[in-house]
C-alpha cells in the first residue's frame, strides 16, 4: 500500500513540532507540503521554526510555504508563548539547525500546487489556525475533490483553554473554523480539546523520547517548559500531544472513534467568540464534522511514541 499523501497546516509551537515529526517519521504518509502560519507565536517564529524542524529530522526536500501571518477577519488577541515560550519551541529555536527556506509564494498557492499535481486524495491536517485551510477550500473549489479529507486538531464541546468557551485554534480565527467546519465539499474529522487533554504523556514517556535518538532529545528538551506549563495548570504531571493526537489519526485513521455532529462556531465579539456549538437537529441543514471522542489513551501514546522512536 502506498503511503497516503499529506499537507501540514500549522503553526509551531511545541506540541506541532512532535506533530510534525511523527508525520515525517511514519511510513504510513508522504508530507508533501508544510504550510507554517501564525498562531501560537507570530508568523515571523512560525515560519523559520518549521524550517528547522524539518531541517533537524532531515528532510530538506519537504515544501515549505508561507501561511497567513493574521486572522480572515479580527486581529489575533492572544498569543501563547507563555505556553510554548517565546519562540514557538520552548527556547529550543536557537539550538536547531539552520532553517530550510520556504518555498516563493503563498502556502495557499503551495498547497493547491500538490492537490492539482496528486494521483491520488490528499489529506490535509490542520493543526494550527484553520485560516489557510479555509482559503484554500474559498479560492480553489476545484480542487475538492483532490482533497480526501481535512483533519482539524481544535475545538472543545465542553470548557476552552484560551477562554471558558474556546479552544485556541478556533478561538485564533473562528471565521475561518466556521467557513471551514460547515462546508459541504470536504470531509472533515475534528479532534477536539476534551481527546488531545486526555491523551497526556507522563515523565516515562517524555524519558523513553529523550533517550531514542538526538531528534528525539530535542524534542523532550523543548517539551520540558511546556510540561512545566501543564503541570502547573491542570495540576498532573503529565502534558498534552495535542497536535501529535490529531496527526495521528491522518498518520492510521481509525486510531480515534468518531461520531457525526453539525457544528458552528460562534463568530461574535464576547466572550462566546470561538465556541464550537452542536446544533442537534441541523442534520439536514448543515453538514455534520465526524468529532472524535472517548480516545484508548495507553495505546494513543504508545502509537505516537512508537513512530516518533522508530523513525
């Protein structure tokens, strides 16, 4: 079987760097473009932090394309370096190799280049704010069809971590999670905050990473102060893969149970901006997202770590 075709939408960010490592590591899938935008830190840390990622894991001859640097619609209000720290990469940045350089032109333009240029339907993750995502689906209908289907690392049915109501990718551009999250064209699976917060790796698994290999290293280095981050809040010590959850997922579908819901997100000024709201009995009105839920945890992390260490 061939390996399944796939674009990173992102925006490292730490737990993206696993993510984005697990993608290039895994037999299972060909990462044929990543797409870096704003998001948890700002574009000009995104950007230059994917390039050593792919830099430190190899892989040079990965594209890599020039994602939004701001929202469709409002300016972004919150960062998360106090999460990530102040480069994206829990203060690893300036360890890793030199940067790949991105590729001339848009993301955009980088992204419908490998839908138009496929044999076969590429899965798209997005796992940063859904802006770039949901430009593509806007100025190239015609590729749908080359899209298998679009997995999106974000949202939360219960309590946000950037707002009681949010999570933060959705909350970085709700305009865009909305257009992308009720069109009719592409599938999409999400997997929201309630799976990626369970799915939390302890200090053995953190210990089992740092000792494979010195990819590997770096990436417990820059999960350290991202642990102490999560320890602190959640009070576990214990932190979230979150996107790596997600990749996953593209990497052996099927790893999470899912369940059809219609969904919205609220685009409104206040504090609501950012929810992702059901709406039961809007089956036949707005198209339903395939939400994951109730994740086997031990046998999520294991599958993560297995690849990650066995690259």
């Amino acid at each position: 079987m061939s390996a399944r075709p796939l674009i990173i939408d992102t925006d490292p960010g730490v737990d993206d760097a696993v993510a984005l490592v697990l993608a290039l590591r895994s037999p299972e899938v060909d990462v044929r473009a990543v797409v870096a935008a704003f998001g948890n830190v700002g574009s000009e840390d995104t950007l230059p932090n994917a390039g050593r990622l792919l830099a430190l894991t190899g892989r040079p001859d990965v594209p890599l394309g020039v994602g939004a640097d701001r929202p469709l619609v409002h300016p972004l209000a919150r960062r998360a370096g106090h999460v990530h720290g102040e480069d994206g990469l829990g203060g690893r940045a300036a360890h890793l190799p030199d940067p790949v350089p991105p590729r001339p032109g848009s993301g955009i333009a980088l992204m419908a280049q490998v839908l138009a240029g496929s044999a076969e339907p590429v899965t798209i993750a997005s796992i940063g704010p859904l802006t770039d995502t949901a430009l593509l689906l806007a100025a190239h209908p015609e590729l749908a069809g080359n899209i298998e289907r679009i997995v999106v690392m974000g949202g939360a049915l219960g309590g946000g971590n950037v707002t009681g109501a949010a999570e933060f990718n959705v909350h970085a551009d709700p305009e865009a999670a909305h257009r992308v999250l009720t069109q009719d064209r592409v599938p999409v699976t999400l997997v929201p905050l309630e799976v990626t917060l369970a799915c939390a790796a302890g200090q053995e698994w953190v210990a089992a990473l740092a000792g494979a290999d010195p990819v590997c290293a770096e990436l417990a280095a820059m999960i350290a102060p991202y642990h102490g981050f999560y320890r602190a809040r959640y009070g576990r010590d214990a932190v979230a893969i979150h996107d790596a959850t997600a990749l996953l997922e593209c990497v052996a579908p099927g790893s999470l149970p899912v369940r059809p819901v219609p969904l919205a997100v609220s685009c409104e000024v206040g504090p609501a901006r950012g929810a992702t709201v059901p709406l039961p009995g809007a089956e036949d009105t707005t198209p339903s997202v395939r939400v994951a839920h109730t994740p086997d945890v031990p046998a999520m992390l294991e599958a993560v770590l297995a690849r990650l260490v066995g690259g």
